[in-house]
C-alpha cells in the first residue's frame, strides 16, 4: 500500500484551496470528491456536455473558476480521484474509498477533511410533498442542468443563501413569488454593526437585495412557512408571521405554488471526522457537533485536520482559507516549508480569518435556528424521512426510554434509513431535549460507523480482486 | 386539496416574458439554449426525452414529472429534495438495480428506470 503525503476529501472551496497550495509547497496530493469534478456545491460545475449552457451566476462563481482553473493547471501534479467516495476512516490515517473503477484502501501522513454542509429542513407538516426541495437543490438544478424545478416557486428558510436563490431562480425565468424570512428585520438591524467589519460581503448582501428589489420580488422578514398541502404535489403553501422564537402568530394565509424551496441553514458533514474519534463540540450557531481544532485547523487526532464548512459552516470565502491554513500546516509538518516561510504565510490569513469570524458571528446571530420551528411539527408529522417515522412515534420513542439518539434509533428505527440520520438527526436531538429538559449538547451525538452511505457486499467481495483503482507511481 | 386551488397553481401554461425579457411558463422545464446529444430513456416504460449531461433527477423533472416513488410503509409520493447525493429521497430502478440516486446518476440512451412502489406494504401490516 502506498502512503500519499496527504489525502484531501472534498473538492469544493477548502479542498481546493488545500489541495493547490499543498502541492505547491511539495506534498504530493491526492484529492477526492463523490462528485464527476471539481468545485463542491458552491462551485459545481456543469456536466461537460452541458457546459454551453450558462445561468447568469455573479462574483462568486467567477472567483469558482479562478479557484478550478488554478486546480486545472496542477493536474499532472495532484492525484484527482473524481466520482469516488471515502465510506470509511480506519486508524492510522487510512481511508477506504470505493468509485466505479474499484475500492481500495489509502494511507496517508496527513488528512485533510473538507466534506463541506448540507442544508437543513426543520420538519412541518407537507415537507415530503414532491415539489418541496432544498434552495441548494433547485440553484444547482438551474446552475448545473439548466433546468427550473418549477415555475411558480416560493422561497422560504433562514439565511443570505435564501436572497441568493431567489436571484438566480428570478433570472432563469421562474416566478418567484417571495422570500420568507423567519428571522426579523430587527434582527438584522441589530447585527448590523459587526455586518460592516466586511463591507465587501456586505456589499454582496445589499446586491442581492437589490436585485430582488428590482425584479419585484417581496422578502418579508419574520415570516415562515408553516405547512405545504397537495395531493401528489405542493400546490399550496401556508403561511404566516412569526415572533423571535419562531413561533407564528396572528392570521395564517395561502399561497397557491408548484415550487416551495425550504431551508434553515447547513449542516456540517462530520462522518469521516467522528470515524476518526476527533473529539467533538457543540456550536448550535454554526451547525452543530463539529470537531475540535487548533489554530491550524488540527483535531484532536493527529494529522487530521479539518477545513470549510465540515468543521463548522461559514461559507466560501472562510473555507477557502481554512484550506489554504490546512494545506499551509500540513506541509510544514512533513517538512517540505520551513518555519519562516510557514510563519509569514500563516499570520495574514489567521488575521483575515479572525476579520471574517466577526461578519460570519453576526450572520449567524441574526439566522440562528428558532427554538419554534420545531412546534411546527404535528403529532402525525413526518420527522424520518427514510423510515417515516412520525413525530409521535418519536415522542412515544423517548418516553419508553429512548433518550440518546442510539437508543432511540433503534427503539423507533428513526435515522435507520439510507440518509443514515442526515435528514432528521438535527431535529430529533432537539425533540429529545425539549422533552427531557436537556441541552441538545447534552443530548449527545450520534455513532457513526463505517460504511458512509450504501456499500453492497459483492462490492467488497468482487471488486477488490477484479478491478482496484490504479495505483498512481 | 380542493380543485380550484390545484388549477390556480397550474393553469399559466401560455409562455410570456417577466420583467427581464427572460422566458416563463408553467411547471418545471429546461432554460433554452442548445443543448448536448439527444438520449432517450424508460421510466415505467413511458419513454423519456433528455439531453446528455443530465442527471436521470433532471430529465425526469423536465419531462414534468415530480414523484419519484412511494414510500414503502405509508405510500407517500417521494420526489427530488436535496439534489446532492444526501437525502436518498429520489431513489429509482435503474437497468434492474435498485435505490440508485436519481441525482447522482447521468442519464444514458436506453436506460430502463422504474420507480420503486410500495410493493412492501404488506410487510408493516
């Protein structure tokens, strides 16, 4: 078995920005992504054969291309393992990765794991109704494939990523009839101070505004979506005001819709990090359990750092410095920069970093997750996805003893299903702690054991034997 | 769900033009523009128009169809929800395979894709 430098997973704007700047400083790089190439989600790119086809993006897809064509002019240096997905972290530093071509087990001096976020959906009643679906889902169904998910489309959640959305859904032809925002305007105007120690991210926010103001497209702060109604599809949404709990109030209306995208912001993708027994936190404003890491971005195991939106969500631009900070850090362990060269790159991107952390709590503040959301939830609601297991099932789950999340996996199957808890862990820890009286930290998190996602035997049976992934000498 | 509100949602079905002069209609449908090579697909034996590129999640959803499957317990209709790879919500049939990812997988001339009903009803009954 070969033992790589180092071995990055994910290729969005951390990997990448880790996996150019290790290269470069002499580290040979293997970088891996389930996705057919580069640029994660914020940067996905379109297939090849689609590629003629654009939507009009802005600022920040550009910079993606900067980012994939400075990757691009690397390739003979870095080993690229695209479509290929890591489903396992085995002590010391190895990672069992699996593609169409084969599975096969990598060893490396460094990791670094940049496995981004998904979005997350506080479960209400209608959520599963086809014509539901993340923002991230129908932005990259319109930037990827060039193809509205609807025509008549509601946009709903917490976050700047709702405004960005609207704008790029607006200027691909759909009707987007508002933007529900459950945080306040005063929320905002609060924050608004810390917004301006990044006036260039503020600008952006202000752009997007804009550019919803002139498409005619309403924002209303503190409103959300309380349930969505159809019989094969949404084709109304309710709606309403809500206080700063999330909790709404005074008359309910309808919207007659065939899209509703829904969001309240993302998720970090800890697998592989909680695979590798990095110990964890609790950081509600940033997503969640996240691993805990040192100024460069080190867990708690040693050579495994972690770097973007999978150590915490704050967004493109912090991630691609974390990745930079990771890639930087990993090399000058393994010797290849010395310490001055290591030292008078680390300290501006650790002072950019300590700028962006002041915008990024703001943002945070002002979207956080309101305790409410979950009220939305009926008795008969789905909270599992995968299982549909309902909220009651839940309930009457924890009341028999179900008080951690294991437990309560296995008395009410919730979380069993092939997202593996993605989809409804967030809110089932919540549910625990609501009624045990508990901090959502308290209620812990929950085990993750290999494989990430479906592996079939006959996969490990065959494969290995027939046709393991080139080795690359 | 009553009538009238199921039609409002769905009854713009003349294209016009917003405020930016860009093309809108009614329901889910491909941005105009040309397009890679013509490939045919299967679902449920209805055949399928697509382009090369797409995802077997973004033809379908061109074709105008949103529901995926039903579920196995409860028999709810199931579409695309997250559109990366992490929910399994869009699962299909794909050439006799089950739970493929309609989001994750190209689509390529030929392909039988067949949604996966609630045949396992009976199991939690």
């Amino acid at each position: 078995m070969i033992q790589r430098d180092l071995v990055i997973v994910g290729a969005g704007p951390a990997g990448m920005a880790a996996a150019a700047t290790a290269c470069r400083a002499g580290l040979g790089v293997t970088l891996i992504d389930e996705n057919l190439s580069t640029g994660g989600q914020i940067y996905r790119q379109s297939p090849a054969a689609l590629a003629g086809l654009s939507v009009p993006t802005g600022e920040s897809s550009l910079h993606g291309k900067q980012m994939i064509g400075e990757l691009e002019s690397l390739k003979d240096q870095i080993e690229w393992l695209p479509n290929t997905s890591v489903w396992g972290y085995f002590p010391e530093r190895r990672l069992a990765v699996r593609s169409d071509r084969g599975w096969q087990i990598i060893a490396a001096k460094q990791i670094i794991l940049a496995a981004g976020a998904y979005e997350f959906v506080s479960p209400f009643p209608g959520w599963t109704l086809p014509g539901v679906m993340t923002p991230g889902g129908a932005q990259s169904m319109v930037k990827t494939m060039n193809i509205l998910p609807g025509s008549r489309i509601l946009i709903a959640g917490s976050g700047p990523f709702l405004l960005v959305v609207a704008a790029q859904l607006h200027a691909a032809g759909a009707e987007v009839v508002g933007v529900l925002e459950t945080a306040r305007r005063r929320d905002a105007f609060r924050h608004l101070p810390s917004l301006f120690s990044y006036p260039k991210l503020l600008r952006q926010g202000r752009h997007y505004l804009q550019q919803l103001r002139k498409a005619n497209i309403p924002l209303h702060w503190g409103h959300l979506v309380t349930s969505a109604e159809g019989s094969e599809c949404i084709e109304n949404a309710t709606i309403a005001a809500c206080d700063g709990n999330g909790r709404p109030r005074g008359q309910a209306s309808t919207i007659a819709i065939d899209t509703l995208c829904i969001g309240y912001g993302f998720v970090p993708r800890t697998e592989l990090a909680q695979m590798a027994d990095c110990a964890m936190e609790y950081c509600e404003l940033i997503g969640g359990w996240i691993p805990q890491v040192d100024a460069t971005f080190e867990t708690s195991v040693s050579g495994v750092r972690v770097a973007g939106d999978g150590g915490g969500v704050a967004g493109a631009i912090v991630a691609e410095i974390e990745g930079t900070v990771a890639g930087l850090a990993a090399a000058h362990q393994l010797g290849t920069i010395d310490d001055v060269t290591y030292q008078a790159r680390f300290d501006p991107l650790a002072k950019q970093l300590r700028k962006l952390r002041i915008f990024r709590s703001a943002l945070d503040r002002i979207y956080r997750i309101r305790p409410g959301l979950l009220d939305l939830a009926c008795p008969d609601t789905t909270i599992c996805r995968c299982e549909e297991i309902s909220r009651q099932e839940i309930e009457e789950g924890i009341e028999f003893g179900g008080t951690n999340i294991s437990t309560l996996k296995v008395i009410t199957r919730a979380g069993m299903g092939p997202c593996q808890g993605k989809m409804c862990w967030p809110a089932v820890a919540r549910l625990i702690a609501d009624k045990e009286g508990k901090s959502v930290a308290e209620v812990g998190n929950v085990r993750v054991r290999p494989p990430i996602g479906s592996l079939a035997m006959t996969d490990l049976l065959t494969e290995l034997s027939l046709d393991p992934i080139q080795e690359k000498h | 769900m009553d009538a009238t509100n199921h039609s409002s949602a769905k009854d713009e079905s003349h294209p016009s033009v917003n405020a930016d002069g860009v093309k809108t209609g009614s329901g889910p449908r491909r941005i105009e523009g040309n397009r890679g090579m013509r490939v045919d697909f299967t679902f449920d034996g209805k055949s399928i128009e697509a382009f090369e590129g797409e995802t077997i999640a973004a033809a379908l959803l061109a074709s105008g169809g949103r529901t995926l499957r039903q579920t196995e317990r409860k028999g709810e209709p199931r579409g695309l929800f997250c559109n990366m790879g992490i929910c399994f919500e869009c699962l299909v049939e794909v050439n006799g395979n089950p739970n493929q990812r309609a989001c994750q997988y190209q689509v390529t001339d030929g392909l039988e894709i067949k949604s996966q009903p609630a045949d396992s009803l009976e199991r939690y009954e």
